[in-house]
C-alpha cells in the first residue's frame, strides 16, 4: 500500500527547528521558527492569560461541543477586536465570524470554501509570502501565483510592481494580503498604499484575503487592525483570518477566526451556512480551551489592560532588540544593515544569502531560513553579540 509513497522535504521553517535541537554548538542561536522569546530565550505564558486560566480551572466546567462556528463569547469580543465596537458591517449583520484553529485554520476553512464558490479562480501570493501559504492554497486546489511586493535592491516594497501586477489580474483573482507586519519581508504597506491598492482590488473586482496573524505586533492593536476598518469603508467583501498564537503567545492552543464580510445580512446568512459545512467535514467544530482564555481576557477591562500592557512589551522589546543588533553589526563595520530597524514585525529580511545563511548555520549555529530571514523576536541580550559576530563573520 506505501510502496509508492515518497518522503516529502521538510517544512523549511520547522525543519529548521528539528535541526537546531540536534545541533550540539552550546552557542546556538533559533532565529527560524516566527516566535517571540522573552529576555531568558523562553516562550512567555502571558499574565493576562495565567490568570484567566485560574479563573478557568476555579470555574471547572463540563467539556461539551462547541457551536461548528465556535464559542460565542469567544466570537463576539473577536469581532470587536478586529472590526471596532462601532463598525458599520457588524451593525449591518453582514458579517461571518467564526473561531478557528489558529490563522492557518483560519486560511484553510476560507480556502474551501473559496474554492466552492469559484473553482477556477487564481490565488495570488506577496513575492515572497509565508511558505505555508503556497502550500496552503495548493492543496485546496488553487493555481497560485505571486505579485511584486519586495524589492531587494531598495530594501522595501516594489509598490509601482505591486499595483501593476494586481491591474493585470483576472476578475475574481483571490489576493492575500498581509495586514501587518509582513511575514517574512518586515516591510508594510502604508496608509496611502493601502488605499491604491483597495482602489485596484474593487476596480479589477478581485477578492482580498486578509491575513492578519500579527495584530499588535507593529504599532500596537488599533494601529495594525486599521486596516480593516479601510476595507469595510471602501465597500469591499473580503475575507479575514486573525490568530492569537503570536498576540497572547497561545500558540499551542490553535485560536483563531474566520472573518468574511458578504454584501448583507442575507448573504452572511447563506455564507455562515456553506462555512459551516467545511468546518463540520473537516473537524466538526473547534476546542474550547483557546477560546475561553481569550473570551476571559477581552471581556475584563483589567484582563485587557494587562494584555495590552503585555503585548505593548513585547513589541517595544523587538524594536529594542532591532537597534541592539544593527548597532553590534555597525561596531563590527557593518554599515549598511540599518534597514533591520526599519522592519516591522517579528522578522528581519536580512538580505543575506543563501549561502551565507547555511554559513551561519553550520559554521556558527545560527539559524534563520535561506532566504535570509530571521526571527528577530528571538533575540535577547545574551545571544545578541553572537548573532552579531556570526553575521559578521559570514559577510
Ligand atoms: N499567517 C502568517 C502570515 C503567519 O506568519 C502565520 C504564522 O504562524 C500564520 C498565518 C499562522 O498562524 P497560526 O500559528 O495561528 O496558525
Ligand atoms: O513563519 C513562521 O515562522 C511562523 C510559524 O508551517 C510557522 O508563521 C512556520 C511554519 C509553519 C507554521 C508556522
């Protein structure tokens, strides 16, 4: 029966990962995997979700099903989060949202069902985009394709390329766009660049597929989810994937949400209706932890202040830790990296090569991808000099 059964290539983030563990160099530095350590180089259980968790376990409840669509506490403070309290689609009705098994859940349920409503459609990535989204589309039956978005040479983003490639793109053309915090270039839109490439995306009647795996990561949660609410103003039907995995560092318990916003009420009806079908074929309907955790934490005004509190930490903490390494590179005569605390996120495309990439891996067990990007978020004061000395000795 697996005669025929190839051995398939790792995943080249995770794979990464598996490396790093075997590696025996006591030195060794994981800026693979996109996960925020905090200073000691340990994943944080956030305060906000420690003390939910008690509150929890006091609570002891029964483990029933969920809804298909998930917890609707756990829904509606998602809403809220992602669209604003005061957002004309959710007061209109004509908004699905249901809880996912992180972003990648999220991208997989609305994937199936885009394949559903138009089989034929093309799936354009950013050049590059995070791996797993090629894949991702792949197996849903997509042809997919890119559109211009980083420019090496300029260290920032081809938008001229951008715009172009997206006016030549086909009626009902799936365009999945960071919403912050570009995963893996660290270079953003900005406002204005949003609004041109809105303008395009309803002019060629293309569909948007928002994801939006690093809210608060950038400028904070109002600030990266703007974006959004320019989406909703501009009259556009979009679809919409969030995840807490980075945000409140749940990133083993897969939450997420599934956002579409459909034309009205009756057709966010009928929508929800064929949503919950490839939910319910797939998994039925999501877990209950992840959910509650967050539910705990948004409706407590405390709980909330304190996770904003937290997730403001960790995003100042990154920006420290980006001037930290380009001022180790610029003390070692590396003055042309400056870009890396422009980047915004959890990841520095450094530039580097592919070859040098594997240098620093194997000579000085430091790991970020081939294609030159690294976890800056994994970053500490005890590995910085490290890194710093690699990167130099590897240019
Ligand atoms: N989308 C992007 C751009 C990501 O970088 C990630 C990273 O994990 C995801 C989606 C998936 O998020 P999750 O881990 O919640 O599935
Ligand atoms: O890009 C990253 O590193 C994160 C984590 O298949 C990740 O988004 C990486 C690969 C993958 C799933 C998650």
């Amino acid at each position: 029966l697996f005669d025929a059964v190839e051995l398939a290539p790792a995943d080249p983030i995770l794979g990464l990962t598996e490396a790093y563990n075997a590696d025996t160099n006591p030195n060794k530095v994981n800026l693979g995997v996109g996960v925020y350590l905090d200073e000691q180089g340990k994943l944080p259980l956030l305060e906000c979700v420690h003390i939910a968790e008690q509150r929890l376990a006091e609570a002891s409840k029964p483990k029933a099903y969920l809804p298909i669509d998930g917890m609707p506490a756990y829904r509606d403070a998602v809403r809220e989060l992602v669209f604003g309290a005061d957002s004309s689609a959710l007061a209109d009705k004509r908004v699905v949202t249901v809880e996912s098994l992180g972003g990648t859940g999220a991208l997989k349920v609305g994937a199936d069902l885009l394949k559903q409503m138009n089989p034929s459609a093309t799936v354009l990535l950013s050049d590059p985009s995070w791996e797993n989204h090629r894949a991702l589309f792949n197996r849903a039956g997509f042809r997919v394709d890119t559109y211009r978005y980083y420019d090496a040479e300029a260290k920032g983003i081809d938008f001229e390329g951008m715009l172009a490639d997206l006016r030549l793109a086909d009626a009902g053309t799936i365009v999945v766009l960071h919403a912050c915090c570009h995963n893996p270039t660290g270079y953003d839109l900005v406002a204005e660049q949003w609004d041109q490439v809105i303008e395009v995306l309803r002019e060629r009647n293309l569909v948007p597929f928002l994801d939006m795996a690093y809210q608060g990561f950038g400028f904070g949660l109002e600030r990266d989810g703007a974006v959004v609410g320019r989406f909703v103003e501009a009259g556009l039907e979009f679809f919409l994937s969030t995840s807490f995995s980075k945000s409140l560092s749940l990133y083993g318990e897969r939450i997420g949400s599934l956002s579409i916003v459909t034309a009205d009420e009756d057709a966010a009806k009928r929508t929800l209706s064929q949503v919950k079908i490839c939910i319910r074929t797939n998994y039925s309907n999501p877990a209950t932890h992840g959910a509650a955790i967050v539910a705990t934490v948004l409706a407590d005004p405390e709980l909330r202040a304190t996770w904003e509190r937290e997730l403001g930490g960790m995003r100042e903490r990154i920006k420290q830790l980006r001037t930290g390494l380009v001022q180790r590179l610029e003390a070692r005569g590396i003055t042309d990296m400056g870009f890396i605390a422009e980047q915004i996120g959890m990841f520095s495309y450094s530039g580097l090569t592919k070859a040098q990439m594997v240098e620093l891996r194997e000579k000085h067990g430091v790991y970020g991808t081939d294609t030159g990007r690294m976890c800056v978020a994994a970053l500490n004061d005890g590995n910085l000099d490290t890194v710093a000395d690699a990167i130099a000795a590897v240019r």
